[in-house]
C-alpha cells in the first residue's frame, strides 16, 4: 500500500489564473484530442497537453510534476453532494473573488482537493509511476537522495549501493518502476529543478547548473536546451514575461 502521507509531506502546489469554460464546451487538446466538459467533472490534463493558459502547478518536492507520465486526460465526475465537488467549488470561489490573500487560500484548498482527489485515484489503483517507487523502500532512498541532493555526482554504482542492490538488479528494479533508467531520471530531476530555480531567482546560470550537478555552463545549456526547448536565459525570460502578463 502506498504511504499517502510521504507522498502529501512532499507535495507543493501553485495557482495561477484559470480560463472558465462552459458546461457542456469541447476541450482541443494541442495534440488533437478533445474532452467534452460537463458540470459534474474534474480533468487533470497531462503536462503535454496543455490547452489553457494557467492552471496549476503541482510538484513533488519541487520538481517532477506529480501527473509527470499521465498520458491520457483523468476526468473524475463529483456528484452534487461530493465533497471534493464541494472543495473544488470553493477554490473557484476564492479564484474569482480577488481579495487579500486570495492565494494563498486558494493553494491551501488546492492542497485539500488533491488530498481528496488522491485518495480516491489511489483506491482504484492509479499511481503515478515514480510515486509507485516509493512503496519499496529500497528505491525510496535512492528518490530521496536525488532530491536531496542532486548535485552530487552519482554513478550507477553509488545508486545501487544505496539500494542494497547490485548494479544490474538495481538498474532492472529501477526500470521497471519508472520505466526509465536511474541516470535518466535524474536528470530529469535535475533539470526541473534547474527550472524552478531559474525562475524563482536571479542566480547566474552557472551557479544554476552547480546547483543541478553540471560542471559547465555549456553542458548545463545543452541538456537544458534539450529538455525545456529554451536556453536558460531565454526560459527565464519567458517565464517571467508570462508571470507579468
């Protein structure tokens, strides 16, 4: 059984404006696929589908998104007496009223609703795949530490000693649950994380990518150019562009 609550102590969550949409209004999707959106429903859209501007942000931690691998779009349909209806119902309030301190009382919402919404996701079965990782323990601390500390310059060895493993069964038990290699993930993390800091502060790149494990500014350029589609600098900009708009 998954620990809900070491999911819950990592999770970190940010609003930002919403677009309303009529009930009964279809939703294209950039790749193509449509949602039609009813009264009684709550759609969690994969990161790469995005289709409004604004939303939600939700981490782990501060960097893997927690619908990270979510392929298709999760409707949930809440009944009028739902108490997630309820809450959500709430938060669009706070959204729309525009008062001191609106949000933060909206992210300390956002936060109940998810509680809700992960309970009922979990008890049905659907995890995401890196959160279904922390049910073994073993690569739990091996998460934890690339959170923790992902400058540090970890090799597959050092990672499979902090399994218990060996190299090849932990790069196996690593893949299966992740579907990706632990190297890869971490860079990935890596470069989440380079990207929350990026925009959260003024630091220059290369200390950004000291922060993230990269030696060189250029190394750190590449990837991150790779991954986010934008160099560091311009990332940071638009960002900021779109925070001010």
């Amino acid at each position: 059984m998954m620990e809900l609550q070491r999911l819950l102590d990592g999770l970190e969550v940010s609003v930002e404006p919403f677009v309303g949409c009529p009930d009964g209004a279809v939703l294209e999707l950039a790749d193509g696929v449509t949602v039609r959106l009813a009264d009684d429903s709550v759609i969690v859209l994969p990161p790469a589908r995005r289709a409004v501007n604004g939303g939600i942000r939700i981490t782990f931690e501060g960097s893997i998104s927690l619908f990270h691998h979510l392929r298709e779009p999760l409707v949930e349909r809440v009944a009028a007496s739902d108490p997630l209806r309820a809450c959500f119902e709430e938060l669009l309030h706070e959204l729309n009223g525009h008062r001191p301190g609106s949000r933060g009382m909206a992210e300390a919402l956002l936060r109940r609703c998810l509680i809700l919404l992960l309970r009922r996701c979990c008890e049905r079965g659907f995890r995401p795949e890196w959160v279904a990782a922390l049910e073994d323990p073993r690569l739990g601390r091996v998460i934890a530490a690339m959170h923790d500390r992902p400058e540090q310059t970890f090799t597959l060895l050092d990672l499979a000693d902090l399994a218990g493993m060996s190299r090849s069964v932990f790069a196996a038990r690593f893949m299966g649950a992740l579907g990706r290699s632990p190297i890869e993930f971490l860079t990935e993390l890596r470069l989440a994380r380079a990207a929350q800091i990026l925009t959260g502060t003024d630091l220059p790149v290369k200390t950004v990518a000291r922060r993230v494990g990269y030696s060189s500014r250029s190394s750190f350029t590449r990837a991150f150019l790779a991954r986010h589609g934008l160099a560091p600098m311009a990332f940071r900009s638009a960002a900021r562009a779109e925070e001010a708009a």
